[in-house]
C-alpha cells in the first residue's frame, strides 16, 4: 500500500511533464534544430565525424566542424531519421519528450532525499521557464539535462549506472565535466 501512496507524486510530476509537452508534439523545426539535423544527416553517412561536413544557411555556407557540442544529440538524431524514413516533427518531439521524463524523475529523486517537500521541488524544476521552452527543441539541453540529473541521482545508490549518465551527459556537452569535482567535493563532505 505504501508503494502506490510513494509513487502517486511521482506521477503527478511525470504526467504534468506530458502536459507540458504534448500539445507542442507537432511544432516547427526551429531555433538551432536544423545545426543537430545537419550534424545527424552527415552522422548516417560518417557516424565517427558528425560534425565533419559544412551546409548552407542563410544564404551562408557554414563549416559544421565549429560546432561547439559532442556528437550525442546528432547521434540520437541520426537514428530517429533512419527509423522514420526522414525529419517528422510529431515523432521526433515524441522521442525527445523521454529526456524531460527522465530529468523530472531525477529532479524527484533527488528532492526526495534532501527536501522535507520533494513535490514541490519537483514541480518548481519542471515549472523553470528553460525547462519548459527548451524542452521543446532537438537542442542538445534537455538530453543534456536529463543525464546530468540521473549521473547525480543515481550517485549513490547505482554508481555504475550514474557513471554511463555521466558519460552521456559528456558526449552531449562539454560542461559535465563539472560535475565530477562537485560530486568529489560531496563524497568529501
């Protein structure tokens, strides 16, 4: 009995995140997607080198080798377009809506261990204005954030597991580097 009472706030937070996200499943590619998009088409012909193509914008060529992020978020791409034959809006918001699910379960995991309100907590990380806009896009932000957030709440508990979040999270941004000392100096303290 006190499983399902544990797990109704989780759901509450999990299905607010469905909410927030299904009525954009069928919005525009826009903002920077079309930079992943590129990295994801140039990683079906050359996975290990993403990044190692150029394309025009704007009028513009652009060398893509600049791109400032790993090569992740153009793999996870790169793999949506293999298996839906091309760029579709609604199943590609539909996969990246599994990162917000995950980067709220972690926020819940977390504010269940250090808040005396860990719903509210959770509610206020999903309510955060670059969670809601960002998690929207094929950005490298939210898949990004959601590794990071299960690197560090699965720290304790599952180390081998939040050691392959860490490591996704660095093949999506270089800023998870960071996040080794800040759980050294934890351990530490």
């Amino acid at each position: 009995m006190e499983a399902g009472v544990t797990q109704k706030p989780l759901l509450l937070v999990l299905g607010l995140v469905l909410l927030i996200r299904l009525p954009f499943l069928n919005q525009a590619i826009q903002g920077d997607d079309h930079i992943y998009l590129t990295e994801a088409s140039h990683a079906l012909i050359d996975p290990l080198h993403p990044d190692n193509t150029s394309y025009v914008f704007q009028g513009e060529g652009v060398d893509l080798r600049g791109q400032p992020h790993p090569p992740l978020d153009g793999w996870v791409l790169a793999g949506l377009i293999a298996l839906f034959g091309g760029v579709k809006e609604i199943p590609f918001h539909a996969a990246y809506m599994v990162f917000s699910l995950i980067a709220a379960w972690a926020m819940w995991s977390l504010a269940r261990r250090f808040s005396p309100h860990p719903v509210w907590a959770a509610l206020l990380f999903i309510a955060v204005p670059a969670f809601v806009v960002n998690g929207n896009s094929l950005e490298t932000d939210l898949p990004f954030l959601a590794f990071w957030m299960a690197a560090v709440a699965l720290f304790e508990t599952t180390p081998l597991l939040s050691a392959l979040c860490l490591a996704l999270a660095a093949l999506t941004a270089y800023q998870a580097v960071l996040l080794t000392p800040i759980l050294a100096v934890y351990v530490w303290l």
